[in-house]
C-alpha cells in the first residue's frame, strides 16, 4: 500500500524495520543465509519482510556507528518499509504500540476525540525517536545507511500497515568506525516550517541524504513521481480532494521516519523525470498531515 493510500496514518513510521526479500526464496519458517557482518566501517543487516513475517540477517549486537541496510520485499502484494527506533527508558514496545492506536484512532477515525489523539502523539514523540528505514515496492530491492549515534537498545519493526509489529531488538554497543554518514550526490532537508530544502536536482540513480533540520516535528519523505509540469500547488490540491489519481504516477521511494536532528542515505533508482517530496507525518498541533499543509516541494531526478 503506497503512501498515496496510507497518507495520514503512518506515524507509525517511528518504529524500525522491516522488508521483504524477493529472490531468495525465503520460507515462512527458513532464516536468510547470509553470514553476519560488522567491520571497522560500519555494520550490514539485510532485512526481509513477507505476508507474515519479519527477518533480519545480521549481527544484533553491534557499535554504534553506520549501519548499512538492504530491504528486499517479498510480499506477495503491497508495498513493505522497515523504520529504526528507540524508546527512552521505561517504555516498552508494546506501550508504544498502544499509545499510537490511540493516537491514530482519535486523529483519524470517524467520531474520534482529537485533543485526545493530539495528546498521544506528542506522548509517543516525547520517548521515541526515528532514525530513519527504507521503503520497496513488491518485488524490489532498495538499499541505504542509517546511523545510530551511541550504545543503548534500538528496534527494528515491520512498519508497512497502520501500526509497526514484528519488532526486533539490536543491542549497541560504544562507537567504532564512522560517526557519519557517507558522501551522498544530493541532499533533502526536512524544516521547521514544514517545507523541504536542499537540492532540487536529485540523481534518478544514485544516493541521497535525507536530513531532518526541523526543530519541532518528526518527518519522513515521500519521493512520488508526477505528471511533467505538475506543480507543488496541483499536489496540494489533488491530496486534499481525494478525487482519483490526480497527477501522481506509479514509481516513488519512501524513506521512514527521521527524528530531529538526524539523517539516513538512501539510494534511489527510479525513473528520471518530475517528483513531488512529501511527508504526511501529522502535525503534533493540529494533527493535519504535514503535507496537506504545503509539505510538498517539486523536484527533477535526472
């Protein structure tokens, strides 16, 4: 399901990852089979996600530093996302899990007490931060880099329906190896305001930095193709009529939810043309989704 579909109800974003793994003929009950690996620049965890399961083919105990990831969606419809995490002390998966139904069931659900849903999602913002996953259509493969600043415990969960599940527990240990991200050809900064920054040419193929500058909010980025000459306030307006597929074509790349103050590197292969950046993370003082409130910029991936 894209972000087109599930627009407002993604906050569960901030939860960690999950992905899907095409070719490898993964069972419901078979492990990948790759070998484990950290070295001295950084660590790689391949991550599946299926119809029921979540798999992860890595070390879980690992430095703090640059963890390099690669989702491979092996769903057999819709689309899969994995998101980092870390819960302050005290709180627990499952708490998390239901502070957001809350949250979302007051902010979106018909009937629903909004002062109530507001209140738990500042809640789940004030104990959980995001450091970013990946998103995959059916049947590919997408790659990135995260990075995870020091030792504690983070959670890698299946983030590809309406609340995260399938968490799984990575142990940090202290930093080795590289404290930031690589070199990437383009950045996108999310801002305060809830507008984007950054370049406005982007590689079709290649790597971004996505980097959340906002001092306020949480953002995650949606890189949606659309029809040539479309513009920001065309988007605006197609996302709050609600009336068919407006100028939105079919190939996009989500990157999940980025806390203030962090980054991830994804890599992008997508076709070159026009694209619409967008985040529907809702806003922790209204609860309107950031980009039916002009989060949206128009780019050229070239």
């Amino acid at each position: 399901m894209s972000h087109l579909a599930r627009t407002s109800v993604r906050l569960g974003l901030v939860a960690v990852a999950a992905t899907g793994l095409v070719a490898s003929g993964f069972g419901a009950s078979a492990a990948p089979a790759r070998p484990d690996t950290t070295t001295s620049s950084g660590t790689v965890l391949h991550v599946a996600i299926t119809d029921k399961h979540l798999y992860v083919d890595g070390p879980t105990t690992f430095p703090a530093g640059q963890v390099k990831v690669s989702l491979e969606n092996a769903k057999s419809k819709g689309d899969a996302i994995f998101s980092l995490l870390a819960l302050a002390p005290g709180h627990t998966f499952k708490g998390f899990q239901d502070d957001l139904k809350v949250a979302f069931e007051n902010l979106f659900a018909p009937n629903g007490n909004k002062k109530k849903g507001l209140k738990y999602l500042n809640k789940v913002l004030s104990y959980a931060t995001g450091y970013g996953g990946v998103g995959a259509h059916q049947g590919k493969t997408r790659n990135g880099t995260l990075l995870l600043p020091s030792a504690g415990t983070y959670i890698l969960a299946d983030d590809s329906g309406q609340l995260p599940k399938r968490p799984q527990f990575l142990h940090v240990t202290s930093p080795v190896g590289p404290q930031t991200l690589p070199t990437s050809e383009a950045t996108v900064t999310a801002q305060t305001n809830r507008r984007f920054g950054g370049d406005t040419v982007l590689p079709a193929n290649g790597t971004i930095t996505f980097q959340n500058d906002s001092t306020e909010s949480p953002h995650f980025l949606v890189l949606q193709q659309v029809k040539p000459g479309t513009t920001r306030k065309q988007v605006i307006q197609a996302l709050q009529s609600n009336s068919g597929p407006g100028p939105f074509l079919n190939d996009e790349q989500d990157v999940d939810l980025v806390s203030g103050g962090h980054a991830m590197n994804v890599h992008v292969h997508l076709p070159k043309g026009t694209y619409a950046e967008m985040c529907f993370f809702p806003d922790p003082k209204t609860g309107m989704p950031h980009a039916f409130m002009g989060m949206v910029r128009i780019v050229k991936l070239k």
